[in-house]
C-alpha cells in the first residue's frame, strides 16, 4: 500500500541500495540522490524511485530524509555546505532528517543544533546487521532522538528496512551505541585472532581452535561467521571495510575520552586497528589479522 509520505535517500551504496530498495518495497515514494549519479540512475532503472540530479531537487520532493554515508563529517557537509549552503537549504520546515550512518555522537548534536533552527529534525538511526540484514529488511536500528512525534512519524520507515528498533535517548545516543556494539566486534574480532595465530605458533591447526572456541565460551558472532565463512578460507569478502570498522572503533574511544572513561582494551582494540588499516588500505575488515600475521611471522594458511 503506498504511503503518503516521499522519501529522500542519500547515499546508495553496498548497505544504502538495499536498504532504499526495503524503503520502496514498502510503500513509500523514493528520491534517491548519490555523489555517484550514474549508481542513482541505475537504481532508478533496475529498483525504482527516481534519481535526483542534486540536492535541491531531492530536498523539495521529500518529506522525510534518510542518510546513509561513510562517516559523519560528510553528512555535515551534505547537509550544510554542499552545493552552496547544503541540503538544509532546500528542505521545509517540518522536515525529518533520519541520520542511519555511524557518525561521531557529539557531531550528531551539533548537526542537529544547526538544522533546528531551520525548522528541521534531526533523528539518528545507525544500523547493525551488515549487507545480509540491509538485503533482508532485517537491521538492527539504535534510534537517538528527543522528539517522539517525530520518532513516530519515521517508525513506518524505520520498519522497512529494520527488524529490532531500540530507543537510545536523546539525539546521538544511537551513533555512541553504534560505536560501542562495533568496538565489541572489534575486540571479539582481534581476541579470536590472536587467539588463532598464538595456536598455530603452538602448533595447533587453526580451524580446531575455532571449532572449539565455537562450542565453547569463547564463541562468537565473529568467531561463528566471520572466521569459518572469510578468515580461514582467504575470501576476505564480508562486505564492510577495515577502514570503517576502525572508524567506529575509534568514535567508541573518543566517547570513552570525552565521558572521562579510563578504557585500556578500547585503547588495545584502536591501535590494533589502526595498524592494520595502515597497513591494508582498501581492505575488507576480515583481512585485519593479515598485519599481524606478518609482524608475528605466523600465517594461519600455511
């Protein structure tokens, strides 16, 4: 059943197509608008929806906007500086705008300062899942925001493409929660991995360590899916970059920092990260333990 409100969709990429696809499948008319306008365009050819040419165009056919981007400074600046002046520019007031990237918290509440006063409000809505629960409508939302009639007027939105919706609190509460669940699977990620490379120094196959780590307490959503599925076999494929994952890694480190939290396995977790992102630009985040497979001289494959 179609439902009257339009909606503006930034940013189509591995997570964003199949979540504005959700978006269309339920009802709701779909503006879609991307630095890449050939992607927009063959969205609107193969999905539907229509593809903006700039902002100004998708601003002034939506109701509610949803962003899903890289990284929270590029929200900021589409929405405020982008094609002279930004996005807000061309929105009416009453607008909603549905943040679903993982953005800096204290960001979140600048950006929604700033859009208050155009009469515009700002809800994050960050997503966990990856690209299987973008496909399958299915994500875990972490909804921060102050404004329940807005809250409530985005739930049927929030409803095509999620499948769990947590309120957070007040506005940027969704991004802290987001970063602090994405450092868990960082540290989940480098604990089994380390745990795999000191085993095969040992002398123990790998895949017996994680065949018993996944029966035993040490099991993992890392250590059942990532390692069995990307690691051991070297696909390397999971769809979400090592250079985002240690983004949201160091977002939960400066929230530690900015609450006064002495967090020394944050601490451990960043610098294992960053390391290996330096090391493997471009890299998906499976392919982390490749660093420090070479700085140990140990290679799970051999």
């Amino acid at each position: 059943m179609a439902k009257d409100e339009k909606i503006g969709f930034i940013g189509i990429g591995n997570m964003g197509w199949p979540m504005a696809s959700n978006v269309l499948k339920g009802g709701f008319e779909v503006n879609v608008f991307d630095a890449n306008t050939a992607l927009t365009q063959k969205f609107a050819q193969e999905v539907g929806g229509r593809a903006c040419p700039n902002l100004a165009d998708l601003g002034e056919r939506s109701d509610m906007v949803v962003t899903m981007l890289p990284t929270g400074p590029i929200v900021t600046n589409v929405m405020l500086e982008m094609e002279d002046g930004g996005l807000r520019r061309h929105l009416k007031e009453g607008t909603i705008v549905v943040d679903m990237s993982s953005s800096e918290p204290v960001g979140t509440q600048k950006l929604a300062a700033e859009l208050a006063k155009a009469g515009v409000t700002l809800i994050d809505a960050p997503v966990s899942g990856g690209t299987p629960g973008a496909k399958a409508g299915t994500l875990t939302l972490m909804i921060g925001g102050e404004d329940d009639d807005a809250i409530a007027k985005i739930t049927p939105l929030l409803e095509t493409m999620g499948k769990n919706l947590f309120r957070t609190g007040p506005v940027g509460s969704g991004h802290a929660v987001k970063s602090l669940n994405n450092y868990c699977a960082a540290a989940s990620y480098a604990a089994v991995a380390e745990s795999l490379i000191i085993g095969k120094k040992f002398g123990v196959d790998p895949k017996t360590v994680l065949d018993i780590i996944n029966v035993s307490t040490g099991r993992s959503l890392t250590s059942e899916h990532a390692f069995p599925g990307q690691v051991l076999p070297r696909k390397f494929a999971a769809g979400f970059s090592l250079a985002l994952l240690t983004k949201d890694v160091e977002i939960s480190g400066g929230l530690a920092d900015a609450c006064g939290i002495d967090a020394p396995v944050n601490a451990a977790v960043r610098k294992l990260f960053h390391e290996s992102n330096d090391d493997q630009p471009g890299a998906d985040f499976t392919a982390a333990l490749q660093t420090w497979e070479k700085k140990n001289g140990v290679a799970l494959n051999d």
